[in-house]
C-alpha cells in the first residue's frame, strides 16, 4: 500500500496557523512522525491561493524536504503554485502532482506541465459531467482521463486513479459504487495506481475511524493499492497491513509479521 501522508493540510486549522506562523518546527516534526509510521509522499497543500499560495506551497516544500528525504505530493490545482513547487524541490525522488481532472479546463491547464515534469499524478475520476454518481460514470471518467495522459506521454505506472470518494451519509450507494469501480479499473487498465482521499466516506457521521477503517479494507480487497490517509493512525495502518496479508499483496505475510 502506497500510502500519502495526509496530515499537512492548510484547510485544516492547527495547520493553517502553524504556515501562516512560519512555524516550522511543528510542520517538520509532522513530516518527520508521516515518515516514521510509512508514508511513501509526505502531502502538502497550503490550502490558500493566489500569490500566498505560492509563497505558502515553496516554504512547505522547503520545510518538509529539509526533514525528509520521502517525495512530496503538491497538492494544489494552481499550475503557477506547481511550477513554484517545482524549483524549490531538491528531492531524488520522483515527486507526486495532486491532481489533475478530466475536465476540459484543467486538462487544457495543466496537462503540458504534468507531461513535462516527470512526476506522478493523482487524477480523479471527474468529468465535465459534473461529480460521479455510480460505479460506471467512475469507469467511465478515469479511463478516459488515463487514457489521456497516457497519450501525452504519461507512464501508467505514474498515475494514481482516484476514484472520487463521497460521504456515506449523502449516498447509501456510495461504497459498494467507488468499490465496484476499483475492480474494473484494475482489470482494464492493470498498469496504474489507484488511490483516494478515503476519509471523505465518513463525512458527517459518528465514529469516523470506525467506518474508515472498514472501507480501507474492503478498498484493498477490490484492488487499491495506495491511499490517502493520517499514517500516524495506529489502528488504521493495522488494518492495512491486514486486508493486504488477507488479500494475498503480502508474501509469506512478511509485512504484517514485520509490523
């Protein structure tokens, strides 16, 4: 499981202040603890805009690779604030673009620049049809949108198809449908990745982790294979450990024994 650590997040409001504080001692120390728990990108989303935003996203960058050497997933749909991200970053590793759609309007922006830079791409199953509403329209829209990408010269093996996860508590369907989608994107186009913001399932309903948890392992019994979610969870990263032995993505179960 390619795990996206989550957890530096401007939309959130300890974060918001510690960017606005410069505050960097708290950003890298959750970058450091990300790492730690097996985050394979560590996430970075100012959540501000315009000029801020970029001022925001380039010291984030900066903050976060001065603690770790795991890659960062730039998390902004502003190509400006992506090129700006881009040459602060100093990392060996390949670095992560979160995220493109299939609308017209985002592929016409960002497409030549997410070509270009060699990185990897989250792109969500969202069409100019407007938000997915079942299993098929889901379909439907990423792979087109992989297909897309792939045609600009995009490796498979650098795209991370999400799904598109909405609350449970707006649509009883909603589950079994992003489910129902990731077995048939894993067997029509086996070369990708495929993840998702996995905590949106749970929006508006008590018990968050409980339902979480749950759908994480039913995600990965269809065939996910990376996520977005806090690594600093406990039980969560040992529910992925877990569904992955009992789905038969862990030899031998080396990975939940090692854990």
């Amino acid at each position: 499981m390619i795990i996206i650590g989550e957890l530096i997040n401007g939309t959130r409001k300890r974060i918001k202040q510690a960017i606005a504080d410069r505050d960097q001692g708290y950003i890298s120390g959750l970058a450091r603890r990300q790492a730690e728990a097996g985050a394979a990108f560590i996430d970075c989303n100012p959540g501000t805009i315009g000029q801020q935003e970029i001022e925001d996203i380039q010291w984030l960058v900066r903050t976060v690779q001065a603690e770790t050497e795991l890659p960062i997933s730039f998390d902004t749909p502003n190509v400006d604030a992506l090129r700006a991200a881009f040459d602060v970053y100093k990392g060996a590793e390949t670095p992560m673009i979160n995220s493109i759609t299939a609308e017209q309007e985002r592929i016409d922006a960002m497409l030549e620049f997410v070509a270009q830079s060699g990185a990897n791409i989250v792109a969500l199953a969202l069409s100019d049809a407007g938000m997915p509403s079942g299993c098929e329209d889901r379909v439907a829209a990423a792979v087109g949108l992989v297909d897309t990408l792939t045609g600009a010269g995009i490796d498979a093996g650098r795209i991370f198809v999400d799904p598109v996860i909405t609350p449970l508590g707006t649509d009883a369907g909603t589950a079994r449908a992003v489910m129902g989608a990731v077995m048939q994107l894993r067997a029509q186009r086996p070369g990708i990745h495929i993840t998702c913001g996995l905590s949106n399932i749970s929006y508006g309903l008590p018990e968050r982790k409980l339902l979480n948890r749950t759908f994480m392992a039913l995600c990965i019994g269809a065939g996910m294979d990376s996520a977005i979610i806090d690594p600093l969870d406990e039980q969560m990263m040992a529910t992925v450990f877990a569904a992955e032995a009992l789905a038969g993505c862990d030899d031998w179960c080396m990975n939940y024994i090692t854990a």
